[in-house]
C-alpha cells in the first residue's frame, strides 16, 4: 500500500474504532483473570506450586502452537479481512465467557481457558496486521502501536475494580458474565474497522528468512531476549518472595504491579523517543538498560533492586515491542501479515516459557539471577549493534530514517 493510498483509507476515526475495540477486548481478558484468579498458584506450597507453575507454562505455550501455522495465514485470507477475523473472536469470546459462567467450578473449564487462550492471541495478531491500515503514515506506527499499549494498560486496570467487586460479593460466574458484556461491546465496535485482505499464498510473510529485512532479523532476535527476561524476572522473583517468611506474598504483587506499570510508562514514551530516535536506536536502548540494571543490582542485592530490575526488564520490552512491531509494519510485506505477526509472537511466547522453567525447575540465588539478566541483555546489545552496523541500510542519513 503507497503512502497516498494509506492516507486515503485512514482516518482518526478508524484508529478510534480499533482502540475501543481493543479496549474493550482487554477490559474482557482483564475480567476473566479475575474469574479465574482463584483456581491457580494461591494457597499451596512451593513444592505443589512450582508443578503447577510448569503445567502453566506448558498451557500458556500451546495456543502458539495452533496459532502460528492454522490461525495466522487465515488471519490474511479470510473471506472479509482482519475485521472480520476480530468480530469473529470477539463473538466467540462472548459464548466462551457464557460457558465459562455455567461450568465455573467443573472440569470443563480448563478447555474452554484453552480455546480463550488460543482465541486471544489470534486478536493480538490480527490487531497489529490491522495498525497499518488505521495510520496515515510510517512516522505513525510507534506512536499508534504505543497509544494502544497505553489503552490497553488503562483499560484492564479499570476493568479490573468492577471485577473484583462482582467476585467477591457475588462469584465468578458473576464476573465471566460481566466479562462476556465487555466482549459484546468489543464485537460491536469491530464492524467499523476496516477491512483489508491482502494475502498471497505466493509470497512469503516478513516472517520467512527470503523476505524479512535484517531490521526485521536483529528485532526479532532483541524482542526474543527480553521477552525471555520478563519471563525469567517473574518466576525468579514468585519463588524467591515466596521463600521469604515477612511480607513475600505482598511483596511478589508489589513487584508485580510496579512492573505492569513499568510496560505503561514504556508505551506512554515511545512516542517521545521516536522523535529524535529511529527504530533501530531504540531497540538499542532497549536492549541496554536491563543489560545496566541487571549487573549493578546484583551487587546492591536486596528485594527493592530485585524489584527494580524487574521493572527496567518491563519497560525496556514495552519499547522493544513497539519498535520491532513498527519496523515489521515498516519493512516487511503487506501481504501475510498476520501469518508473519503469528510466527514471531510464538517465537517470543517459546523463549518466554524457556527462560521461566529455569527458576521452577531450579533454586537460583536472587543475585545470580539478576547478574544473569544482565549479562544475556549486554551479550544482546552488543549483537544488536554490530548487525545493525554490518547492515548497508542502516548507513543511510539518520533524517532518512526518521
């Protein structure tokens, strides 16, 4: 798609639409969290939940496995585009939050978390295909990418409250319902997005080693690490605290909360950034920051530098992601997008999984953990930055670039 044609279609009011539909989507996911916050991880002991924890991993990996090659080429081939795609989800999401609501206490509702979980990262594909679709121009892309982050942050922080209400005065099947509202206000919202099915079957998606940029390869390989460290920063931090006889359990959800506030914070300045920095400069910096935090608070020691650099870890990916999805919508293929977005949200998911078996399976040292944060961050940066410089495109004139 030229730039003209981009202009022609997208309008603030389309961007509009798909950021009250993605609000309303993650106020539903938000809800069922809620829903389901008392089936999982509370009220065992460590040894019973590091099994748990690992069956966890094992499910919260699976949908990528069907996502990735069933759900992502019919994400760009569907007969009625992405929008399409989205409201099909969305209704879906509403008849799996009625289920839930009827089978709350029953075996019935680890499949029916199973089709959520697969359901709910087929919106999270088909909603980055959509973002070029809603912007006017490349510039746009980070700063629609970041606002949308931001939405998402606000919208399951509020949805939360009222969550939480309905379960502790009347039950879950309570909250699945409100959840299912939520879902329903999403599905009406996704028939004013545009439609736009542009697949080939022909040609490969930015994704495939023939058609992917080296941008493309070095982001993805950045977005890995620090997906990976987000991983590994959660589960260290979820045994460590829990270890600890004063205060580990709240302690676990400070860390927990300030880090969701850390990925709000990096979205809310992506924008800025991006204003005198260019996708690959910021990847860079990414990259660094937990690469800095991580080898110095392995020295300090001590809950609040373990809980600080599980917050850099957050805000560093937050700025990743938007950036390595900007480059995808910058240089990659219209075409297949959604199969591409798939693949690189599976690979992202696996290193995700790896990275937090290690402190299940074994009892890490808080300060080996974080030395060990920062030593595969710094590996990462300095990877990153010599194939960037090895990379001929990135020596044209940096105001090319911005």
């Amino acid at each position: 798609m030229t730039e003209r044609e981009r202009d022609e279609r997208a309008t603030p009011s389309r961007f509009q639409q798909l950021a009250f539909t993605h609000a309303a989507m993650t106020g539903g996911d938000a809800a069922m969290v809620v829903a389901l916050a008392d089936s999982f991880f509370f009220d065992v002991d460590p040894n019973a939940a590091r099994t748990r924890v690992l069956a966890f991993l094992l499910v919260s990996f699976a949908p990528f496995l069907l996502v990735a090659p069933a759900i992502g080429p019919v994400i760009d081939r569907v007969r009625g585009g992405r929008r399409f795609v989205i409201s099909c989800v969305a209704g879906l999401r509403v008849v799996l939050q009625l289920l839930m609501m009827m089978f709350a206490d029953g075996w019935m509702l680890f499949p029916l978390v199973f089709a959520a979980l697969v359901l709910q990262k087929t919106y999270t594909v088909s909603k980055s295909a959509v973002v070029p679709s809603v912007v006017r121009s490349e510039r746009e892309l980070v700063e629609a990418n970041s606002k949308l982050g931001v939405i998402a942050g606000l919208a399951g922080t509020v949805a939360v409250a009222p969550a939480a209400l309905l379960q502790l005065t009347i039950g879950a099947s309570a909250t699945f319902a409100y959840g299912a509202v939520l879902f329903g206000i999403a599905l009406v919202s996704s028939f004013q997005l545009p439609r736009d099915t542009v697949a080939r079957p022909d040609e490969p998606s930015a994704a495939s080693r023939e058609a992917s940029t080296t941008s493309i390869q070095l982001g993805w390989v950045a977005m890995l690490t620090l997906r990976a460290a987000a991983g590994f920063m959660m589960f260290l931090l979820a045994f460590w605290f829990r270890s600890q006889d004063d205060g580990g359990v709240f302690m676990f959800g400070v860390a927990i909360g300030l880090s969701s506030l850390g990925t709000m914070l990096g979205n809310t300045v992506a924008p800025t950034l991006r204003r005198t920095l260019h996708e690959e400069r910021m990847i860079t910096l990414a990259l660094g920051l937990p690469a800095v935090a991580g080898v110095v608070t392995a020295l300090i020691g001590g809950a609040a530098a373990a809980i600080g650099v599980a917050v850099v870890v957050s805000f560093a990916a937050a700025i990743c992601r938007l950036s390595f999805e900007s480059i995808v919508q910058r240089d990659g293929p219209d075409t297949n997008r959604g199969a591409a977005f798939a693949r690189f949200e599976t690979r992202f998911q696996f290193g995700w999984v790896v990275a937090a078996v290690l402190p299940v399976m074994l009892e890490i040292p808080l300060s080996v953990g974080l030395l060990l944060v920062g030593v595969v961050s710094g590996a990462a940066v300095v990877n990153y930055v010599a194939g960037v410089r090895a990379d001929p495109a990135q020596r044209a004139p940096t105001s090319a670039r911005r």
